[in-house]
C-alpha cells in the first residue's frame, strides 16, 4: 500500500532491509488498485507488464466507473463565494464527502459514484451562523456534470444601543435570531454601534441586555436583500410576561380577562383568538396572574418570577371552577369574635395566599377557592387557641360561609416529685396536648412545679426529666374550658451502683473507665484514687457492669439488678490479668518457619484477638492476652496449623509452639453424602443446619447437631475445636483437636463418605497426665420442627421411646422426624435422622440417653457415663448421625449401621480400632456384613406410548434404586426420541448422583398432561454395571391421524387439539399427519386446525374413542 502525492502520481520502487519494511517488485506482470482517499470507492483493476529487458513500467489507475461534479458558489449578485465548503452526500456514497471552496469559488468532487447526489454549500461567518446553500445533481459514469451553487439573498443590520437618556451604550452585546436557527452576535464599539452582516432576508430579533443597569431591548427588523436597515436599540427597565389560557379540558381561551400584578404597577389585558396574552414592561421581581372567563365564569392563577430585564416569562394558566370561602372566627361559645386570628386553608393556587389574618370583627375571605373539600385551620396568636373546620365548595361561583369557633383554654398545674416523694427544681416539662397536638415546655421552680396558663381543653400527656439524674416520668390529664387541671409526674425509681475496682493482684486501680449499661442506658465514670466507682440515679433494671482501661475490656458483672426505689447495689470489679504467648512455628519438615502470620484468640469469656509475625528464627511473641485458655493459629500460603494453651496467671509466660501441616483445612467446610444430605461441618464438630436446616433447633441459643461435653465433677466443658483440622481418607475426614478440655487431650474426627450414607464419629479422648481422669461424655443434637414438633419414630428396641437403662435390650439407635413422612429433595419437609450410639458386646454401653421436646423444638441427648482414661492413656467413642430420604431407610441405616458394615470401619487405624469403647470393633477391621453393591451404575432406555414403539419426546423419567440405603429419586426429560440415560457420578458439590447396582424403579410422566405410566421394575444382570429398561405408558393408547381440507388436500401447517378425560395437543406434520401419544381410554372431540396467515384460523372436528 501506497499513497499518490497532491498531483495525483505514485511511484514504487524495490528496496530491502533488515526491518521488516523491505518490498519486492518483481520484473512481471502486476495489479494495481486504487481506493478513492475522499470517498472510499475502489477502482477496477489496472493490468501491467514490463516490456522486455526493462525493469521499469508505467501504468496509470483510473476511476473508470465513476464520475465528476465542478461547479462555482455564488452569491445572488453573482459575486464569487472564497471560502467555504461544499458537502457531497446521498445513498450511493459510503459517507459525506467534503471539499473546499477555492479563491474562485470552485469546487471539484472526483470519484463519485453514479445516481442523484445534494451538495451543500456552507460560507462561515466570524458572528455565529453560517451561510448555506443546497442543490441536487445527477452523477453519470465518465462524465463531468457541472453543477453551480448560489446562496441566498442577505443584508445589512446595523444601528446603535442607547440608553432612555441617549447614552451610548458600549461593549454590550446584541443578539440576532431569525428563521431556521440563525442566531449570530456582536458587541457595540466605542460609540454604541452594531453592525451585522450578511443576514439572510426576513424578519429577524435583536436584543440586548445591559447587566450593569439590569435593562434590555428587543425589537424586531426586515433585512431587505442587498441594503442596509438601520435600528437603533433603547434600553428600559422590565421583561415581558406571556402564557396561555386554557380550560380543563386543554381548550384556549380567547377573550378572557387577564390582570397582572407586578412591582411596577397592575396590568390589565385580554386573551387573543388563540387564548394568548402577553405583557410587557413588567419589572423583575415576583409577577401574579389572575384570570377570569366572563362566559364560562371559571378563573384561574399563575405566579412566578421575572429574573432579568429583557426576558419573558412565560405563564400558561387553566382555569377551574371555584367559589368564595368568607366566615368569622368566634372564640369558645360562639359569640365574641376573635381580630387577628390566623386563618389558614388546606389548598394551594399560585400566587394566593393560604393565610389570612381577620379583621377587627374576626371576619375572614378566601376568593378563589377551587371546587371541592377543604380544612380550616385557626390560630389566635394572643393566646394560642385553636379551632378548625371543614366545608366543600359545590359548584363554579358559589359563596359559602364557614364560621370558626375556637377550641377553648384552661389552666394546668404539673408538679414533679422524685420517687421518694421529694419536689424536684428545674425539672424539664412537655406538655402536648392530644387537641391540635400542641407542645408547650417550660422548667419547674423552687416548688417543684410550673403552671401552663393557656392549655388547649382536651386530653394531654406531660412529661418531665430532671436534668440532674436524667431520670423521667410521665403522667396523663384533661382539662376544661377556664378550668385548672392539677398534676402530678413521679419521676421513675432508681438505686445506685457502686463498687471498687482492682488490679489481678487485688491493689486498687486508679483511673479505669468504669461502665454501665443495658438496652436502654449507658453511662460512663472513672474510677477514684482508692479504685472506687459510683453511679447514682440508675432506673430500676438489670445492668452489665465492665471496666475497660485503655479501650480494653478487662472485666465484666452481668446481671447487675436494681429492684426498689432506693437501692444500692455494691459490686466490685477485678481485671483480668494478662500474660504473654511465645513460641516457634515449624514447618511440616520440622524447619523454623519465618514470616508466618500467627493468631492468637483468647477463649476467655471477655475474649481478643491478637496476632504477630514471626521472625528469621521461626519465633513469635503476643503480649497482653486474657488469663484463660487460648488458640494459637498459624498460616502460610499452602500450610496451616494450631494449638491451643492456658495462661493461669497476670504476667505468666506460655510457651505455644505450632506446627504447620500440608494436609490442614480451613474450617467451617461442607460435605455431602451420596443421597446429597447436607453436613456443614464447623471447628467443634457440629453441624449447624444440615439438610432443610434439620439441626437449627430453635434458631436461637439451642442451635447445632452434634455438640460434644466433657463432663467433669458435674461441670460440663464444651468442645470448642478451632478454625483449623486436617484431613485424612482423601480430604472426606476431618480431625479437630482440642488441648486441657476437663483435663484431656480431645480429637473429634469426622467421615463423610462421598459414597456413603452417614457421617461417621470417633471421639477421642486422651489423658496426658500421670494420674488417671474420669469423665462423663455427653452428645446434644437439637432438632427443628416444621411439619409439626420432631418425634421418635423407631428406636432399635422396637417402640418410640428411647430408652438405654433395659440391660437386657438398651436402645442402640434412635430415629427422629417431624409430622410428615417423605423425601425432602421432592417435598417441603425435613429429611428422616437416625443416631446409632453403641453395639452388641462392647465393654462400655450408652449410660444415658434421652429425647425431649422443650419448646417448639427437639433435644436428643445421649452418652457414656464414668468414662475412666487411665494415666497417659486413650479411648475412644465411635457413633454415626445421617440424614435419610423416608422413615424406613433411617431406620435400615442405623439397623445396619450398628453391626459395623464395611462402610463404617472404612480407614479406622488399628490404634484407634483399640480405643473404641462402645462397638465390638473386629481387631483386623473387618466386617462380616456383605458389602453393599457398587454405586456406579447406569440405566437407558426410551420413554413408549401405549403400543410400545412411538416415542414420548420431553417425558418426565425418575430413577428410585430399590436399595433402601441411596433411595433417592432422581429426575431427567427423555430426548425428542423418547431416550433417556442415568449415570452415576459423585462430586463435593451436592449434586452426585449415585446409581447402585441394584433392581429400580422407573416412573415416568407425560411432560403435558403429567399422566403416569405404570411403574416400570428394572435390574442389572449379572457381573454388569449398565442396564436398560424402557418406560412404558402401557395404561394408555396412541390417537393419530392426518388433517385434510375439504379438497382432500393436506394441512400443511396447523395444529390438532384432543379434549376428553384429559386435553391434549400437537402440531401437524408438513403431510398434515400428526400423533397425540399417551392418551388415556375413553371418548375424544379431535379437532384440527388450519392456520391462516392473514387472521382466524380454519378448524374442523370429529369424534374418537380409545
């Protein structure tokens, strides 16, 4: 690619180099192409050749199948136009094309396009619009069509702008606007003058507007083609204020009376045949119009305001109908009438006043006031009084007379008395009157009260703070017309807080903000020299008491209660001490491992988090953590680790080292079973929701499933984990650990196989001590009611009442539901839950088990008792909780759950098989149940009508495994062919989709009428894992045929419709033919349709029976 040079020739030559820009141009022949650089056209090809033994040629392009346009732009005199452009436009060119006006006033357009093109002449003007003129042409292939452009006549404006005096007026700007946008501006010169030139013919505007002065000019001027109009320009003080007048229905209004009020004076006019008016020498300012229609009687108002000298405002009005509102305001009893009385109205008319003042006989007007409902509302500002009325205005000129009577007056007395009885001075009172919900305030005297002279009669309330205390009250009255109403508020009873606070070694602390609080009330003070505190006025309630020196809560009295009037409450605070944790971070290696984040959360009951950086050596230290047991968490990027810690003692040092572990796991994480229940796993080991938020429990405090209490001389201690475990079976097991839980060293490890049917765990408690501990250990699982409260449903004794003490025949498992038995993946309910706790022949049985409701909701408990971990020694508690689609499978899955089949004993150590305490696990860790079949099947077959080969394309097919452990009913549409097909596949996301290798069940429904066929039973056959099984609509039959005109010709496009037992329909074939599959027995009215492009459709009907 090349570009010609301004004469129009090009030139290229070989060259090469080492840049990537080199070009070859072989001795051959060649193409050349040329593209328009204006137009964008391309040119046909040109062909060349070099003659022989030359390495040069010359061959032009040419713009063969195009044309020209030339031409000359002139002005009406003839005189030549030097500058300027001319724009080529029109559907055959690609885009606008411009070129320049030459000196001469020639243009050339080359390359263009044959067919009809305008050309647009524009001449700039250095005072705003330009020029312009446009005619058309016709481009024809290898011509030139000459074509000359004239603009139209203009003329001269020139004149001067004055002021009334004769001033000259200078350097102000005038504008000029005429027809077709033209809008052009100039400034006067030393001496007041103007001048425009080149003005299109016609009628044009001029204005100005002088801001020093704040006044304007306008007229209007003829520009006369080739002369000079001269005008001069006055400058006054005012605008113009114009606008339309309308009835409600949008009608002007010719001849209506306009009067204008404005700073300068009132004006008077009347509308023109197109309901117009207009006013001018209107001074800026605030400008009202009133309107009134002599023939319809209806009036109108508009207001609004005039900023400048020289613009116009413009002010449509519509008129309404409306009437005159007069009355007299009387004070209580209705004879003496009330002069300067505020009197207001519920409605807005600009311009009008909603307030008026009555005179010295209490008379009030409102004029106009629109048809329709309104409020008056009085105030007598002498004395506060109110009164108020309501009335409508019927009909267009009415006068309608609303007197006012006020409310009327008494006295009120309030006194404010402590609730010892004590007279309190400078108390704050609010009176509020339920009357016109007037509010007066004032402040008590020496007395104890204040006296409100002019309450309004009626119904009040008052209310009263003293500004000391900030204790309240509040009392209710009424009072009448001249009468005094005595009352009396006692402010609310209070006791006082008081206590010392000390430092951990018992000294007294100087200083420490001290805090009291509860939902209503916080207050603030700072402990004395002696560590003493005080706060006195404390309303009767239950408080929280907390010290918190430097922003740091330190300690915390809850359940602080100040009962009667007058009591005082002592209680001291001591702060919690604060020690230090240190320690290393090593890698999984054992390495020190520098630059790892480490947290440290206090589980003390005031709780912190505290957190630092270790050094080059893999060291960290944290100053200022609670006494009390603690977490240390540590990370990096694809390592975690945590331990955990006790600080005994203000200034201990503890030693927590951590190691990081490449198999860590964040925690809270999700698992899901085969059958797609729901374990959200957290760092205790709970489960908070479950399936269908099976274990919310209340939704408040008694919230979780599976909680863990190690239970010590009575005093229960919760399992508390962390937000770190790691993982084991392929990241399905999660193992929490926790330190110096009553003493032990606890794990929870928990499995939830991705193709199982349970989550499986091991409670591991290990003593680390020299001496041996016992120890209860307790499960609580708290269960939501939703179809009605949870129940027991089965227990492994047989009836529904769980119950471990039978020694003969304890209950091993327990299940649960609500009120309705059925798969929560295809209803609204809660999935069937089973609990299996111990087994046949083991050393230690459930020594306590129970199932109560106590609200709304479930509680199961259930656990070992006297659990004794000899001196550095382990055991272990193995027990199972799932989640199931029905009661029956709940209860097979905790049958079988209990006799350890191999599902259950998958990756269990041979040291932790030997911990267990309350299974018979076997040694080696087999079990002697059969396995159950292989997950990883798959089903196909195709969805049949009723004659057992027409597919039913979109049928709704489910898959139910007729093993009861993965019962689970899964759903898919059969294709266009009838087809469909089950895969098994497993995922951690909740939609796995087992399929056993197992006998089945098919179900499958019509996807219109949802009609059912019969079930269809399948299996695999021996040593497969893929079985095929048609389902068949065999209940019903097949209603075909073909839709045909009267002619016997085919309907080629339409539709049939079956109505009967059930409706049905299809579209028709492009043979006319169509088939209503799975149509259940009995009679049919078969009606076909035609469709017509042009509207109503052609139908036609007949009768059939299957």
């Amino acid at each position: 690619f090349f570009s010609a040079d301004g004469s129009a020739a090009f030139h290229l030559a070989a060259a090469f180099n080492t840049s990537g820009t080199s070009v070859a141009v072989p001795v051959a022949p060649f193409t050349l192409r040329a593209d328009h650089p204006q137009t964008l056209l391309t040119s046909p090809p040109a062909s060349g050749d070099f003659e022989p033994g030359l390495t040069t040629a010359v061959q032009d392009v040419v713009f063969s199948d195009t044309g020209m346009v030339t031409g000359t732009v002139r002005r009406f005199n003839q005189a030549v136009v030097s500058s300027g452009t001319v724009v080529a436009s029109g559907d055959a060119l690609l885009r606008d094309v411009p070129v320049p006006i030459g000196t001469g006033g020639t243009y050339v357009f080359t390359g263009l396009p044959a067919g009809s093109v305008l050309l647009t002449a524009t001449v700039p003007h250095p005072q705003g619009t330009p020029l312009i003129a446009a005619t058309s042409t016709v481009v024809r292939v290898g011509e030139i069509s000459p074509t000359e452009i004239t603009i139209g006549p203009t003329g001269i404006v020139r004149g001067f702008v004055h002021r009334g005096s004769g001033e000259a007026v200078v350097f102000v700007r005038v504008e000029l606007r005429g027809a077709g946008g033209l809008s052009r501006s100039t400034d006067t010169d030393t001496g007041g003058r103007f001048v425009f030139s080149d003005v299109p013919v016609g009628p044009v505007t001029l204005e100005t507007f002088d801001p020093a002065s704040n006044t304007a000019a306008s007229l209007v001027a003829t520009v006369i083609e080739d002369q000079t109009t001269d005008v001069d320009l006055i400058l006054a003080v005012g605008g113009s204020a114009a606008g339309l007048v309308t009835l409600p229905s949008g009608q002007p209004v010719s001849g209506a009376q306009v009067t204008l009020v404005a700073s300068n004076g009132t004006f008077t006019t009347t509308t023109g045949a197109d309901g117009r008016y207009r006013v001018d020498h209107v001074n800026p300012g605030n400008v009202t119009v009133q309107v009134t229609d002599p023939a319809s009687g209806l009036r109108g108002r508009a207001a609004g305001s005039l900023g400048l000298s020289g613009q116009t405002l413009t002010l449509n009005v519509t008129l309404f109908a409306s009437g005159t509102v007069n009355g007299t305001v009387f004070r209580f009893g209705g004879a003496v009438p009330v002069p300067g009385a505020v009197v207001s109205i519920d409605r807005f008319l600009p311009g009008v006043p909603s307030s008026v003042t009555t005179d010295l006989q209490g008379r009030f007007s409102f004029d106009p006031v629109p048809v329709g409902a309104f409020n008056l509302d009085v105030t007598d500002l002498a004395t506060g009084d109110r009164g108020r009325a309501s009335n409508q205005v019927s009909v267009n000129g009415e006068v309608r007379t609303v007197n006012v009577t006020l409310n009327g007056q008494g006295r009120v007395v309030v006194t404010v008395r402590d609730a010892s009885g004590n007279l309190i001075t400078g108390a704050s009172v609010t009176l509020f009157s339920s009357v016109f919900y007037d509010i007066q305030t004032g402040t008590t005297g020496a007395d104890g009260t204040i006296t409100f002279p002019r309450v309004l009669a009626g119904p009040f309330t008052v209310s009263a703070t003293d500004p000391v205390t900030l204790l309240g009250g509040s009392a209710s009255g009424s009072v009448a017309v001249g009468a005094t109403s005595n009352v009396t508020v006692n402010l609310q009873p209070a006791g006082t807080v008081l206590g010392r606070v000390f430092a951990p070694s018992g000294s007294p602390v100087v200083g420490v903000p001290i805090r009291l609080s509860n939902y209503a009330l916080f207050r603030e003070v700072t402990s004395g020299a002696d560590g003493s505190f005080r706060f006195n006025a404390v309303p009767l309630g239950t408080y929280t008491l907390e010290a918190v020196p430097n922003g740091r809560l330190r300690a915390r009295e809850t359940g602080i209660g100040v009962a009667q009037n007058g009591d005082v409450v002592v209680r001291n605070l001591k702060l919690v001490g604060l020690g230090s944790v240190i320690g290393h971070v090593l890698n999984p290696d054992g390495t020190a491992a520098p630059g790892v984040g480490v947290t440290v959360q206090s589980t003390n009951a005031l709780g912190g988090f505290f957190t630092a950086t270790t050094d080059g050596e893999g060291s960290f230290e944290i100053d200022g953590v609670l006494v009390g047991g603690f977490v240390a968490t540590a990370a990096s990027a694809q390592t975690r680790g945590e331990t955990s810690g006790r600080i005994d003692s203000d200034g201990q040092q503890v030693t927590a080292n951590i190691q990081l572990l490449d198999n860590a796991i964040n925690l809270p994480v999700n698992f899901y079973d085969a059958n797609n229940s729901f374990f959200n796993l957290q760092g205790d080991g709970s489960i908070p929701d479950g399936t269908n938020s099976l274990f919310e429990g209340d939704f408040a405090s008694n919230r979780g499933g599976l909680l863990l209490d190690v239970v010590s001389g009575g005093s229960p201690s919760r399992f508390t984990g962390g937000t770190i475990g790691t993982t084991e079976e392929s990241g399905r097991e999660v193992a929490l650990r926790q330190t110096g839980l009553a003493g032990l060293d606890v794990t929870r490890k928990v499995f939830v196989p991705r193709t199982g049917y349970f989550g499986r765990y091991l409670e591991i408690l290990s003593n680390p001590t020299a001496d041996p501990v016992t120890v209860d250990v307790h499960l609580l699982s708290n269960l939501r009611q939703f179809n009605g409260p949870p129940r027991v449903v089965a227990t492994s004794s047989g009836d529904t009442t769980l119950n471990v003490s039978d020694p003969l025949n304890p209950d091993r498992w327990v299940a649960v539901d609500d009120g309705n038995d059925g798969d929560p993946f295809l209803v609204s309910t809660l999935p069937a839950s089973a609990f299996a706790f111990d087994g046949p022949g083991a050393p230690l049985r459930a020594g306590e088990a129970s199932f109560a409701t106590p609200g709304n909701y479930g509680q199961l408990h259930y656990g070992w008792n006297g659990v004794t971990i000899p001196a550095g020694g382990t055991v272990a508690f193995l027990h199972f909780a799932l989640q199931q689609t029905s009661r029956v499978a709940a209860r097979a899955s905790a049958e079988r759950l209990v006799q350890l089949p191999p599902e259950a004993l998958t990756g269990l150590s041979p040291q932790e098989i030997g911990w267990i305490r309350n299974f018979a696990v076997p040694s080696d860790g087999t079990s002697a149940l059969t396995p159950l079949p292989a997950l990883n099947g798959a089903v196909s077959g195709r969805a049949l009508a009723g004659d057992g080969t027409t597919p039913v394309a979109g049928a709704l097919v489910r898959f139910r495994s007729r093993n009861i452990f993965y019962g689970r009913t899964q759903s898919l549409n059969a294709g266009a062919d009838g087809s469909f097909s089950f895969t098994s596949t497993f995922n951690d996301f909740g939609s796995s989709r087992p399929i056993p290798v197992d006998g089945f069940v098919l179900q499958a429904f019509h996807p219109q009428t949802f009609f059912q066929a019969p079930d269809a039973l399948g299996s695999f056959p021996e040593g497969q894992t893929s079985a095929a099984q048609d389902a068949v609509f065999s209940n019903t039959g097949v209603l075909r045929g073909t839709v045909r005109r009267h002619t016997g010709a085919a309907v080629t496009s339409g539709a049939v419709q079956a109505s009967g037992p059930v409706f049905q329909s299809a579209n028709l074939a492009t043979d006319g033919s169509y088939v209503l599959t799975v149509v259940p027995p009995g009679s049919y009215t078969v009606t076909g349709i035609a469709f017509v492009p042009q509207g109503s459709s052609l139908t036609g009907t007949t009768s059939a029976s299957v």
